[in-house]
C-alpha cells in the first residue's frame, strides 16, 4: 500500500518531527509512504476567520497536490475536518473521501491497534475538539495507546473540554484561550502523568506552551511520536 503524507502547516514549520514519526511508524507497518511537495497550507485558517475568497486557491492546489493517492494520511485532527467537513463546500469531493487522519487510519484502514510500540511512562489523552466532533474519533487513539508495551493509560479529568486554542480563537480572545488552556493543564497535573498526549500538535503547542511557562514536570507529546517509539528506538 502506498499513501500520500499531508503534513500540515503547523508539523511542518513547528514540530517536523511528528511527520518523521508518522513515517516511521507507517513504513514500520509495510506502508509505502510518498511527500507530495506541492502542498501547502489546506486554508483553514483563512476559512476560519471567514475569508472564503482566499481560501479557495489553497483549496484547489491541495486537492491537486494530492490527485491519484487512494489514501491520504495526516497527522492531525483539525487539517484532516478541515479538509472532510468543508472542501465539499468549494466543490472538491475526491479528496475529502480519501482523507485520514493517522489513528482512524491505522484502526480502519490498516485494521491494527497494536502497532509494536513501546513507551514505559505514565500517559493521558486529550482529545481535540475536531477530532472528537468532527471527525468522530472515538476510542481509536484510546485503543492504540492501550496496546502500547509500559504504557499506563491514565483517565483525563473533563477530557472532552476544548484546551482554549481554537487557531485564531486564541487570538481574538487570548483571556478566554489562556483560562480554558490552565484548566486542561490542572485537569492534566491531577492525573499524575508524566505524558499529556493527543492527536493535534495545535492544541498541544498551546497546552504545551502552558507547560513549559510553569515550569511543569509534564510533557506535550503528540500520539504519533509514542507509536513510533520502539524497544530498539526509544523516544524518551
């Protein structure tokens, strides 16, 4: 099976090595994976603040850079409804169909939960908002870290809560972002974690940014950087 890799803006520019994850845990899994370098931005930010007219061009190019791929996997929650919930507004169906995000990939497609990780540390799980209303998720990411060998799964207290970022919500409304934000960070603390983990490197910039301004012991890892970790390859 070959897929095309749609990495994101924010992976791309900030955290690069969660698309290295993604890929080696792919390849790991006999998945051929292929970079398209004509993609770019999916437009959601100019969507979100109601540009549609910009948004459009940048529609029409990721749904070019990606033609002929039967699948497209992307590490992230928020890109991938941005892309399945509201390209069919611009009039681009094909690629919304072949879009997904990595966990309901690897759990629908791939039909695996154990993916032969191994990451001994103490884990909590923060669902994002797209990835949870939007997309659906679920219990995919669940079921995969459960599968994960030293993993202890521990619960998040009012999980399905929004961390506060939102794109360009933190923003416009940075007291509001920065109060939800310190909630899911207690929320967080209270579990006794040494990993906040979720599936969305946007919500964990945020909280993670919350993290490291208290100088907490806890870590903002995203889910694909802990799937990816091997006996042979540890990544902490």
């Amino acid at each position: 099976m070959r897929v095309a890799l749609f990495v994101t803006c924010v992976n791309d520019a900030v955290y690069p090595a969660t698309g290295i994850a993604t890929v080696r845990l792919l390849e790991r899994l006999g998945v051929a994976v292929d970079f398209p370098a004509a993609q770019t931005c999916c437009g959601q930010p100019q969507f979100n603040t109601g540009y549609r007219r910009e948004t459009e061009p940048l529609v029409r190019r990721t749904a070019r850079a990606f033609e002929g791929y039967e699948y497209v996997v992307t590490p992230s929650g928020s890109c991938a409804a941005m892309v399945r919930e509201h390209y069919p507004k611009f009039g681009e169906t094909a690629l919304p169909a072949r879009t997904y995000e990595l966990t309901e990939f690897l759990v629908d497609i791939l039909g695996v939960t154990d993916v032969g990780a191994y990451f001994p540390h103490t884990v909590t799980y923060h669902p994002s908002c797209h990835g949870l209303r939007l997309l659906g998720l679920g219990e995919r990411p669940r079921r995969l870290l459960e599968a994960v060998k030293g993993l202890e799964l521990r619960e998040l207290p009012g999980a399905d809560e929004c961390c506060g970022f939102g794109g360009t919500f933190a923003v416009k409304n940075s007291d509001v972002s920065a109060a939800m934000g310190q909630d899911k960070v207690r929320n967080a603390a209270s579990t006794g974690a040494d990993v906040l983990c979720g599936a969305d490197n946007s919500c964990l910039m945020h909280i993670g940014g919350i993290l490291r301004r208290q100088d907490a012991p806890q870590r903002a890892l995203h889910i694909a950087d802990i799937l990816a970790s091997t006996e042979e390859e540890p990544l902490l």
